[in-house]
C-alpha cells in the first residue's frame, strides 16, 4: 500500500465533493436537518388529545368528571356536542380524537354507591396515540373514583381513609422523560448511515458510468488503496456530523452526556468505517447509480432508521423481527450511544456490543476489498 | 402525438426494466417497507420484562405482583432482594420495568396507613416508560381504589357505599389498536412517493448526462410529449405498486379496507400529480444523477417525517404545523386511512382531496415551465 | 527465454475473447517490437478495443495467451500496469477537475518521484498546448484539447509501452499531424506504441499493421507489404464526367471486382489491369482518363475484406 497513491484518490474525491455544493450541503444540510426535526418538532408523546363531550347527564357529578378531563394537559376540549350525528362527525372528520359520552342515570349511579359506566369513543387509527390517549382517560377516571370515595368519607363524618397505595414512578436514566434525550443519541446512528447511503453507494457506480474507472483500473493503482482514498473524506465529513450532532445534543438539545465522550468517538469512528464500507459496496456491485441509491436506501438507511431500536423499541417487536435485527449493525451502535448518553456506563457492560461493531466494521472493510475486481467485466 | 408518447413510452420501460435487478428494486422494496412497518414497527407495550424486588414477601405484596402479571402487560423475569441486581439489570437493559415493595408493605395496608409501590422504569426509550407507567398507574390505581371501597364499607357500614367510574372504551376504525393498521396503509403513499420521485428525477438526468437527451430535442418531440413519456412510466409503476400494496396489506396483514377503491385511484392520480411534478422539477434543478438524489432524498426526507406517517402532526410545535400544510404526503395520508380503517368518501375527505388537485397542478406547471425553460 | 523475444515489446498468440455465443477476439497471434509503433486497423466493432483491454490487463482473454513488457496478460496484470500507458476510445478523465488538477492525480497514481513532478506536468501541458487552459474545468474543453490532455496522462510517466485507442477521433488534421510527429519522437526514444484507429491515412504512419475484420487478423505488415504483396487485385484509377453514373456500367464488366467512389473519380479494383483498361476505355470513350495506380491501404483494406466475405459467403449457403 502505498500512501501517495491513496492520498491521490483521496484528494480526488474531496476535491469532487467540494465541486458539488449539494453532496456537501447533503453531508452537512442532512444530518442538521434531522437533529433540528426530532430536537424539536417530531416526538411519539401524546398531549392535548382534542376531545368532545357528551354530556348527558349534565349534573354535578358529571360536570366534576368533565372538569377532571379538561384540568389535565393531556385532553384539550375542542367542543360539547348534543347528539350521535354530531360525535361521530366529529371522530370520522378527525377533528377529536376522542369522544366522552355521559350517560343521563351517571350522577344518580354515583351518589347510590353503585358502577358508573361512562363511554370513551377513541380514534384508533393511530394506534400509539388512542393507547396513550385511553391511558390517559383511565388515569382521569380513576382519580374521580378516587375523589369521590374521599366525598364519601368526609359526608358521613368518617375518619381519614387514606389512599391504600401509593404509586412511587422512578425513571432511571432520563428522569425528565424527554424523548428527545432518548432520540438524538440514537439518531447518531441514523446520521451515520444516511451518509453512506447518500454518498459513498454513489462514488464507484458514478466511475464507472462515466468512464474513469476503466482509466484507473489500467494504472497500478492497487484496489485496496483505491478504497481506502475513496473512504477517507467520507470519513472525515462523517466524524465532523457525529462532532456537530454531539454538540447540539449538548448545546441546543441540553441531552445529558454521562459517559466516556472518548469512547462514543471510538464506536462513531468504527461504525462509520463500516457503514460506509457498506455504502462502497453497494456502489461496487451495482455500477449503477440509479440502482446504487435505491438498493442503498432499502439496505443501510431504512433497518437503521426502524430496526435498530433508535425510535421503536427491540422488545416490542415480533421474536421473528427481534432476531433479524441482530443482523443490523446499527442496533449495537445505538445501544451503545442510548448507553454511553444516558446510562453513563461503559465497555464493562457494553463489551458484547463494541466487540459485534468492531466486528461488522472489520468485515464490511474486508468484504469491500474482496469485491472490488479491477477488470471490465 | 400519441405515436410518439408510445414510442417514448415503450423505450422508457424498455430502459428500466432491462436491468433486472431494477425490477426487483421497484417490486421488492415495497414488499420489504411493508414487511418492516407491518411486523417491526411497532409501538404495542406488552410482556414488559419486569423485576420484582419484593423486600416484604407477604400475601398482598404477592397478590399485587399477580395483578400486574394478569394484566399481559407485564412479564416477570425474576424476582430479588439485591439492590445490585436490580441496577445491573437496569443497566444492560434486560428489563424495562422494577417492582419495588419495601419490607412492611402488608403491615402498612392493614394497619389503614398508606403503603407505597415503586415502579422504576428504563427511561432511554421514554415512549415505552410512559406507557408502563401508565400501565402501572391503572393496575396500581384499581387495586388502591378496591381497598378503599372495602376500608370505607368496613368503617362506616352500609352508608360507605361508594360509587365509582368504570371506563368502557371502543377503539373505532382500529379496534384491537394493531400498528400495522395505522402503518400499512400509510407505506403506500411513501412507497409511491419515493418511486416517482427518484425514479423520474433520475431518469430525466440520465438522459442528460449521457447525452441523448439532445439527440431527442432535435427531433419533432414536444417538450410536453417528452414530458409524458417521462412520467406515465413512473405512474403507471406507482400505480402498480398502489396495487400490489393493498393486495398484500388486506390478504396478508389483513387490514381493512371499508371504504371506496375507486376514490383511491383518484387520490391516487392526484397524488402522483404532484410527486411526478417535483421529480420533474428536480430534473431541472440537477446535472448529474448523482445530484438528482440528493435533491430527492433532501425533499423525501423531511416529507416522511413531517407528513403524519410516524409522528402525529398534532403533536408538533405550530410552526412545524403550518409547514405541514404544503406537504402533499399529508393530505393523501389523511385520505388513504380514511379509505382503508374510516370508510369515509370524499363528504368527509373533499378538503384533502381539493388540496391535493391544487396542489398538484400548481407543481405541474412550475415544473413543465421551468422545464421548458432550462430546454430552450 | 531466446534473445528475440527480448526484443518483443509484446506477444501474443491465439488470443480470444468470448462473451457468451459471441467471439469478440479470435485466435489473434502476432508481435511487436519495442520501438514499433504498430497500428490496429478495422472497421467498427471489429475487436480493436477487446484486444487493447486484454493487452492492458483490463479484460481477461478466454482464450490464448500473450505477453506485455515480458509480463503474462492473465497472471501478471498488476505488472504490465506498472509499465504502460492506457488512451481509451471515451474520454476517461475527471470532467470536474481542471486540468492541473488531473495531471496531479495521475501523477500520485503514477508515484512519480517529486523531483520529476513538475518537470513532467509543465512537460505534457506545454506539449497538448493547455498553458492557459491548466486552470479549466476538464469538462468545458472541446473534444481536441480532452484527447491531448488524455494523451498527456498516459505518457506522464513515461512508459516503455503505449496503447492508444483510436487517439485522433474527431481531432482537426493539424492536431492530427503534430500527434504523429509526438509519436514518431518517442518511437526514436524506445517507446513502442501499439494504437488503433480507421483513418486509412494515419495507418500510413505506422511501422507496421494488422488489419482485424470480425475478430480476426486477416493481414499483417509494414504498409508497403500489405499493398504490394497482399492484394491480388490491381487498381484503376478512372477518372470521367459523371462518375457515379460510370460506377453501375463499369461494375457489369468482366473481371471487375469493385467500383468505389473515390475523390472525383472512381478507383477500379480488377483481376488484370491491362484488360480492365481497354475494356473501360472502350466504354466511356476518349474523353476519360484510365490508370493503373499504387494501391492505397484503403483499397487493399477493401478488397482483403470483400474477399473474406466472398470466403465466407459459400460456407453459409452450406448451412442454409
């Protein structure tokens, strides 16, 4: 290997990347983009439910029901309704996402002491939001429940009840329940790979389209030294996203950083070498753009974005689902940013993880070697 | 005219489907988006793997394990009474939930004190945490509410009888709230998105850099002509894949589809208006192939994720609200779970339907003016 | 080893390349001295670039075998880059990067040692003529000044061996000619140059020639061998008022094997030339003007592959 010749390539290639604005704005403008999009506007936390109401009732006790929902930030009251026609407008339109129907007998049911059954119509189609949403509603109707057994002891002049039991919630490691402080050191990850996705799965197939691959596969140039030069400004541009995403993370986003700051450098720098080997290979067996991009965005952007356990959790997925992604390197990665972020803990718990990364990076580099023929056809 | 759209046509498809591997791309990747968003993607919480730290080991600590257990939400892993193991497990992630009751939790019941139940959660997937939480809240919350009622029957006889409210929910359109009736539909409109896009930008640059782009502009072709044998391949391809996407996601996932097939084809036909319009429009912005997927990927990607295919667009802050608006993804997304879980016809869902044939025709002249610009 | 093929800059013998059912390349065997400059001639489609490829080390052969520089084609490829300079048919150089900055690459490929650097990119700028071009965009140049600059990388680093395909293609005469005389220079310094082409004219220029019509060598030699000792035929030339009503009749004669255009007359190709003349005097009468002429290579080209059609002609007729 001969480093002039690599640095050759890899001047070449930077030099290309610079001529074009867009590949450098798309290196850069991207993954900014995305940290500003889950930073701040994309979230799965549900507040504000748009609610209607109808009251049948309207006593009292029900209006002490009602009130209950709209004193919680959970449900915003878009409006009262009188009839089934109007409700169910409301839902099918999307206007509410959910609709409480008071019986009239409600308060006379309540004040002998017996069930109250009250009706909650929710709009399942997003079903995330209606399990949210209807645990919400329960939360409301358990602390009316709640309420009215206190009334109840207080109107006939009992002794203090306390409340049976007490539910302490602890939540380790993001206290404040942000899901930004879970999302944007994952999202690391999704950074990583839409890089190799969108640059390094274009560079060879963009060669040999135009014809300076059959020029440079007719020099000495060694297919080892060629990838590596061509490895190197992705790399670089890569490791400058993980530098900006870390420090937005820290500046803009205020996600906390416990761990070794070193040591998520350490997996970036191996991750990226991977993922960008990946991207390279793609690039290499294709020779052609257009299928270069589509197989690249179905094989590195799409697993990293959804099964890497960056937005939707490992454990909920089918055993069938769970399995595959032990094949997707980016879970690893992910689990080791989520660690290093928000657990503060290290290589003594994250060895298995580290180790599968070092793994996929050492091997993707190798694959891309083997590959890469230097020959016509 | 038509001769020529033919032969436009006919090369187009030829082009694209010489290469096989591009059959399987534009076929198979819709398949794999489904797969993944019908089976993976999902945000159902159940059989959370829980630790119990029971340090009091009594009937009522045991029977209020039993109701979390019985719930299927929660899935007990094991039980201890080391601190220690209940940090390492947290630490690597083996469990999502702890149950934690201190020694003397039945005393404190029966003596009418108020006895405390610590659910610690692992935060770093804080979606799943507020959901257990929740779960917690609710079994943690009946069980509280049922002692009451006995404590107040016991101290004050008859006269304590209590009422209570009892939540009946029905989950309309969805109603065993199954994620892949929220999602699958939804691959459809990005799956149809993303074909045209790339596909059209792409394929009009082609022609661009190899050259014989020019060769076609010095024969009679009108740009318009050109510009339909650019497209309808694409649509059709899309088309296509409407098809192929439905027909798994009712005969395999086994979503419902309540409302009118045809009303999806023209949603359709107004969608790929627009999508078909921007990959255009990209072409004109782009020299190189290269260049084209960038501008495409810029556009797709803050599209998906500001369209209300994973997040709720009522969720995010106003602004990023109002930019919705001029999101076409949005508008078909609103129409085709309309179609698929609702049932609901264009009485509901002519607003979308209107800004969609809006939508669509403004880009279609922005881009066939530009188009003839950047020829002439 | 035996003392001549030291001399042999490159060898190869029944060399083939085969994609699928269809032969590119077959059995081509023939060899070229160091110094030579030895030229490839043949209609498109032929089997000229094949065959260069395989030369360089870029397409394996399926068949055959030959030597570049001492180095095998199929086990030594890597060794016969190290010693060659590669001009392909489509431009290959980076459109995006301007002049300077190509030269510099190649001259990072090439490891040229940095005492040499500059002194060789001054040396190929002045000599494609780009000193007020060294800061262009590649991609904006014209065809011409892309085919000196492709030249130019190729010789950079001064190999003993070129190959050049079809270098001159589109190129304005006067280029053409200054080419020829840059390649006659570095024939006289050792540097053999193996390059094709279809320009009948240029294969004047070369030492020696192959003619390769579907893949095969139909004939091989110095420019005067091939048009004293290989064509059978002799040539007329004729010149009259109307040739091209003259062709038709003059072609119904006897012993006429080919009538073709040529300038303002027509060249005559026919079994005896003394008959032939007489016959067509009579013909067209005193006011044109027969002679019997040198063959060009055009003519010899011509008739070499009429003849291989005719060979092939009555085999098919076989088949049917």
């Amino acid at each position: 290997m001969k480093p002039l010749r690599v640095w050759a390539v890899a001047r070449n290639e930077f030099i290309h990347v610079i001529r074009d604005p867009r590949s450098l704005g798309m290196g850069i403008a991207i993954p900014m983009l995305l940290l500003l999009l889950f930073g701040y506007a994309l979230t799965l936390d549900v507040d504000n439910v748009p609610l209607v109401v109808w009251d049948q009732s309207e006593s009292p006790a029900s209006r002490q029901l009602v009130s209950g929902f709209l004193g919680s930030r959970y449900f915003l009251l878009r409006a009262y309704v009188h009839n089934y026609p109007e409700m169910e407008r409301a839902v099918d339109s999307g206007r509410a996402l959910m609709a409480l129907v008071i019986p009239n007998d409600f308060s006379g049911r309540i004040e002998s002491g017996r069930l109250a059954p009250v009706q909650i119509i929710v709009d399942g189609s997003d079903s995330n939001t209606a399990t949210i949403a209807m645990g919400y509603a329960d939360v409301v109707a358990l602390a009316y429940s709640q309420e009215v057994a206190m009334e109840t002891t207080r109107r006939i002049g009992g002794r203090m009840i306390h409340t049976p039991l007490d539910l302490r919630p602890r939540v380790w490691f993001n206290a404040d329940m942000e899901s930004k402080n879970y999302i944007i050191p994952g999202l690391i990850a999704v950074i990583m790979m839409v890089i190799a996705a969108l640059l390094t799965s274009l560079t060879v197939a963009r060669e040999w389209e135009s014809g300076t691959m059959e020029q440079l596969i007719s020099t000495p140039l060694k297919g080892s030294e060629m990838i590596l030069g061509k490895l190197l400004p992705y790399l670089a541009i890569g490791m400058l996203d993980v530098l900006l995403a870390v420090a937005m993370g820290q500046f803009l986003f205020q996600v906390p950083l416990r761990g070794n700051v070193a040591l998520l450098f350490a997996m970036a720098a191996i991750f990226l070498a991977g993922a960008l080997s990946l991207g390279m290979v793609i690039s290499i067996v294709t020779k052609s753009q257009l299928l270069a991009s589509q197989l690249a965005m179905v094989l590195t952007f799409l697993p990293s974005f959804l099964l890497s356990g960056f937005m939707y959790a490992i454990g909920n997925m089918p055993h069938a689902i769970q399995l595959v992604t032990y094949l997707i390197p980016a879970r690893y990665f992910v689990a080791l940013l989520k660690g290093i972020y928000l657990k503060g803990i290290g290589l003594e718990i994250l060895a298995l993880e580290a180790g599968l990364l070092t793994v996929f990076g050492g091997a993707m580099v190798l694959f891309t070697n083997l590959k890469f023929k230097k020959k016509l056809v | 005219m038509w001769e020529r759209i033919k032969h436009m046509l006919i090369k187009e498809f030829i082009q694209i489907f010489r290469d096989p591997r591009m059959k399987g791309v534009i076929f198979l990747m819709p398949i794999v988006q489904l797969l993944v968003f019908g089976y993976a993607v999902t945000t159902d919480v159940k059989n959370v793997a829980t630790l119990v730290h029971d340090l009091d080991n009594s009937v009522a600590s045991r029977e209020l394990v039993s109701r979390f257990v019985k719930s299927g939400y929660f899935s007990v892993v094991e039980y201890t009474d080391s601190e220690d193991r209940v940090r390492e497990l947290m630490d690597r992630g083996k469990v999502g939930a702890v149950l934690r009751m201190n020694k003397g939790f039945e005393d404190d019941l029966r003596a009418g004190r108020t006895s405390q139940l610590q659910v610690i959660v692992d935060g770093t997937d804080s979606n799943t945490a507020g959901i257990v939480l929740n779960y917690s809240s609710r079994i943690a919350g009946q069980f509280s509410t049922e002692l009451l009622t006995q404590r107040i029957l016991r101290s004050s006889g008859p006269l304590g009888q209590t009422g209570r409210v009892v939540v009946e929910t029905r989950a309309w359109f969805n109603e065993n709230l199954e994620s892949r009736n929220f999602y699958v539909p939804g691959v459809i409109a990005i799956i149809v998105m993303l074909i045209t896009l790339m596909l059209t930008s792409m394929a009009v640059v082609r022609e661009k850099e190899i050259g014989t782009m020019e060769q076609i502009m010095v024969t009679p072709i009108t740009s318009a002509e050109f510009i339909l044998g650019k497209t309808v391949p694409f649509a059709l391809i899309g088309f296509a894949d409407v098809i192929l996407i439905t027909l798994i996601g009712v005969f395999w996932f086994e979503v419902p589809i309540r409302g009118n097939l045809a009303l999806l084809f023209v949603a359709t036909a107004l969608y790929l208006l627009t999508t078909l319009s921007i990959g255009l429009f990209i072409s004109t912005v782009s020299q190189t192939q290269q260049q084209a997927m960038m501008s495409t990927f810029f556009f797709y990607l803050p599209a998906v994720l500001l369209s209300g295919f994973m997040f709720p667009i009522a969720n995010m802050p106003p602004l990023v609200q109002w930019l919705t608006y001029l999101n076409p993804l949005r508008y078909f997304l609103v129409i085709i779970r309309g179609i698929f879980l609702k049932g609901v016809g264009p009485s509901i869902l002519w607003p979308q339907l209107l800004a969609l044939a809006v939508m669509g025709l403004l880009t279609l002249w922005l881009a066939a003016k530009r188009f003839h610009k950047t020829l002439a | 080893m035996n003392a001549s093929s030291n001399e042999n800059a490159v060898v190869v013998k029944n060399l083939e390349k085969r994609f699928g059912s269809f032969t590119a390349v077959n059995r081509v065997s023939f060899e070229v001295q160091k110094g030579e400059i030895f030229g490839f001639l043949g209609p498109n489609g032929a089997g000229k670039s094949t065959t260069i490829r395989m030369l360089c080390g870029i397409l394996s052969p399926t068949g055959g075998t030959g030597t570049v520089a001492g180095f095998d084609v199929r086990t030594e490829p890597e060794k016969i880059k190290a010693n060659i300079g590669y001009m392909s048919q489509k431009f290959s150089l980076y459109e995006d990067l301007t002049v300077e900055e190509n030269i510099n690459f190649y001259s990072g490929i090439y490891r040229i040692p940095p005492e040499k650097k500059k002194e060789r990119k001054e040396w190929v700028i002045e000599m494609a003529g780009l000193q007020d071009r060294r800061h262009s965009r590649t991609g904006i140049l014209s065809g011409g000044w892309k085919q000196r600059l492709a030249f130019g990388c190729a010789i950079l680093h001064e190999p003993p061996i070129i190959f050049l395909d079809e270098p001159t293609a589109g190129v304005d005469p006067v280029s053409r000619r200054q080419f020829w005389d840059l390649i006659y220079e570095l024939s006289g310094k050792g540097v053999t140059t193996f390059v094709t082409t279809h320009y009948m004219d240029e294969a004047e220029y070369c030492n020696r020639i192959g003619l390769i019509y579907r893949g095969e060598l139909i004939a091989i030699g110095s420019p005067d061998t091939l048009k004293t000792e290989f064509m059978q035929e002799e040539v007329l030339e004729v010149i009259c008022e109307r040739p091209q009503d003259a062709m038709g009749e003059i072609e119904k004669l006897r012993g006429i094997q080919e009538v073709a255009l040529f300038g303002k007359g027509l060249h005559v190709i026919a079994q005896d030339a003394g008959r032939a003349t007489s016959d067509i005097r009579n013909l067209l009468g005193t006011t044109a003007s027969v002679e019997k002429i040198a063959p060009s290579l055009e003519d010899v080209f011509v008739s070499l592959i009429e003849s291989r059609d005719r060979a092939d002609q009555p085999q098919q007729e076989v088949r049917k």
